[in-house]
C-alpha cells in the first residue's frame, strides 16, 4: 500500500479493521481506547479462525496439525524478529508481559545478592516496576527511584550517575508513558547501565505501536511488548539478548524444555493467538518499501507515525484550546505518541468517559492506567485520574474533531 507524502490511505487502512464498522447509540463507534489494546487487524483475525477451523495440536507430534503448529510459531518467531530486529531464538512468547517480566525477575533474582540494586522509575506502568520490586523484596535487595520531572512531565536524569551504580543489576525503564504519552530517551540509562554492567530492560508495550523498535541499536538487553497494542492478539513477547536468555534459569517444570526461548514459555502456549502476529506485523510491512520485511516495517512505520501525529496535535492543540480542559503533557520538542492524557475541570474523568460513550458513541478510558505512580505525583489518582484518548492508524480527522466537538459540549 503506498500513498504520497500529503496523503494518507485511511479507507483501505479502515476496511481492514472489521471492529470499525460497530455502532453504538445509533452512531458509528469512534474508539480512542488503543493505548488499553488496539483493534485487531482483519488478516490476524482470519489467521486465529483459519488456525482453529483445520485443527490445532501440541508440539513435537508425529502428525500435519501439530507440524503446522510449530510452523505457526516459528513463522511468528521470525517476523517478531524483523520487527524487533533481533535474533528468531531470542523471541519468546507468554501470557502478556506483565508475565513475562515476572518469569525474568524471578530468574534473574536467583544470581543476585543482598546489596545488590534495581532501578525503576516513577513513569512507568506497574508491569516493568512491580515484579523488579517483588524480586528485590524476596532476594534482599535495595530499589532505587528515578523520579519525574513534575514541570517537564519527562524522567529527572540528573543524578543518573549515583542511581545506575556499581551495585546496580537491573535498569528497568518504559520507552513511551502509557498514560501521557512521553518518549523516554533511553540513551543516557541505556550509556549508564553498560557503564557499570547493569542489564537494560525496556517495556515497549506502549511504544510498539508507535515507534520503531531496534533492541541492540537501542542498547536494551530484555526488551518487552504485547501483540494486542498493535493490532493483534493477547500474546506477550519477550526479546533477550542470546547470551542472557542463554544462562536464564526460570522457573519451570522438570520436563519442560531447557534450551531457549522454550524454557522460559511455560506450559501450552496460546497457538492460535501466536497465529495472529504474522498478521500484525504484516500490517506494518504493507505501508513500507524495500526488499527485506525489516526494511518494510522501518519504511511503514515512518508513514504512519506521521498521520498519527498530525491527528495527535490537531486533538492536543483542540483540547488545550478548550476552556476549562486541562492536557497533561510535555514540552512541544519532546517527543510523545499520539495518546493524549487531559482533564476537564469539574467532571470526574469516569463521568466524561460515559457521557462520551452514551451520547457521542466515543470509546476513551480513564484512570490512572497502572501508571499510578506517576498518577500520584501528578497529583491525580484521588480525583479519578485522567481521560486518556490514544490515537492509531485507523483513526480520522473526523473523529478527532468529533471528540473535540463533544468536549466542547461537555464546559459549556
């Protein structure tokens, strides 16, 4: 699918996604709810059916259905790989990633000692804090916390150097603010951890949606994110460098495998949500050029990030513009994803979500979305936290404005 640089193809980006054609109140449904999981592609739904409809099987059969079984997740192995840019062997898949990142802090725990430290920030959503804590609590270990810069609404990297120290094990930062939409710059913690040894572990689960992802040109040693942020189904996905993956002693049953990425996918995976990520990924590659798939997912990834931040200032210019409408975010030179966090002054966020939803058929979420953390040094879980409306290549001009219109509605 290719457009011109003024254009943007969003009728056959639309067709291909058949929960766009749901209405609501009369109205066709406008769902601004993608940063709580994204409407899945059309293609992944038909590979999760046609996946069932022939036959599923458990691996290492003697039989086509469970042969095609171990293709289904190999041919995901591979195109993970190319979205990721990393190594087939080095993707794992599980439940979703909070999982996953439980599975690995237990793992890595068991090598670490009392005085040993872990590094986590106040931005992050709970998946990539809670199970480094729970670790450090089990194994004796000291939690350090780079803190948010309130006026900047980005991480305060000012005393890095004393935070990531030579007793630190695990660097653990998010890419990309789930609730307000900031873009971490990984750089100085990725500079830092190599620095004194320390393992870098990024959660691009919001981000995967909506920037381009290089684990090793990124300098992160475990990089993690769900299918069902872009467009696929529930299925989390660890990447891990192979030396790391190599030594990881999860948790498992005696007679699970012990070679990698197996040892650390616990019990009978989800085969036919693994059969949907091809898709997804697909879907990325379709909007790009080049000869490679990798070449195609950098190309489309590029397209879309610009229709999704052009509509993504067009909503934060309208909503700032509002009367009593307040927009969480940071400054206009730092980088964010189209996810936009606001309130309206007066109006609890739950209530605006519903009357949303009830009167204008506008699908947004509010809460602190497990970013509570950062919920509570902005100073917003007591009072509802936020009404957060995610932005995704589906989306329109007009839909935007009709959420614009349906605020307005609302301060009147």
């Amino acid at each position: 699918m290719k457009f011109t640089e003024t254009t943007f193809p969003i009728t056959q980006v639309r067709e291909q996604f058949p929960a766009l054609t749901r209405t609501y109140k009369d109205k066709t449904v406008a769902y601004f709810d993608g940063p709580g999981g994204s409407q899945v592609v059309g293609t992944a739904i038909e590979a999760i059916a046609d996946y069932m409809r022939r036959g599923g099987a458990n691996l290492h059969g003697a039989f086509p259905s469970s042969w095609e079984t171990e293709e289904v997740i190999s041919e995901a192995r591979l195109s993970v790989a190319d979205f990721l840019n990393v190594q087939p062997n080095e993707v794992a898949f599980g439940a979703n990633m909070t999982t996953l990142t439980i599975a690995i802090a237990n793992a890595l725990g068991k090598k670490f000692e009392p005085g040993d430290e872990i590094v986590v920030t106040e931005m992050d959503h709970r998946a990539n804090v809670d199970p480094w804590i729970m670790m450090a609590e089990d194994r004796g270990l000291k939690i350090r916390w780079v803190k948010v810069d309130t006026k900047t609404k980005t991480l305060d990297v000012t005393e890095l150097d004393q935070q990531i120290n030579e007793n630190t094990k695990i660097v653990a930062v998010g890419m990309a603010s789930n609730a307000i939409g900031t873009i971490v710059d990984l750089k100085p913690f990725a500079e830092r951890a190599k620095k004194v040894g320390a393992l870098l572990v990024a959660d691009a689960v919001h981000a995967a949606a909506h920037v381009l992802l290089d684990r090793d040109q990124m300098q992160i040693d475990i990089l993690l994110c769900s299918a069902y942020k872009f467009f696929g189904p529930h299925i989390g996905i660890a990447a891990i460098k192979e030396g790391i993956f190599k030594e990881l002693e999860p948790y498992k049953l005696t007679t699970s495998p012990s070679y990698y990425p197996d040892k650390l996918e616990t019990g009978t995976q989800n085969h036919e949500g693994i059969a949907g990520i091809l898709p997804a990924v697909e879907f990325f590659a379709q909007f790009g050029e080049g000869e490679t798939r990798r070449e195609r997912i950098v190309s489309g990834i590029k397209q879309i990030e610009k229709h999704e931040n052009y509509l993504a200032n067009r909503l934060r210019d309208g909503l700032s513009a509002v009367d009593g409408v307040t927009v969480t975010q940071a400054a206009v030179n730092v980088p964010k994803t189209p996810t936009i966090a606001f309130r309206v002054n007066g109006i609890e966020p739950g209530q605006i979500c519903q009357k949303l939803a009830e009167e204008h058929s506008i699908f947004v979420a509010a809460g602190h979305f497990y970013a509570s953390t950062l919920g509570d040094v902005l100073g917003v879980n007591d009072s509802g936290g936020w009404v957060r409306a995610g932005l995704a290549p589906y989306s329109t001009e007009e839909e935007v404005d009709r959420l614009l219109n349906a605020i307005k509605s609302l301060v009147v």
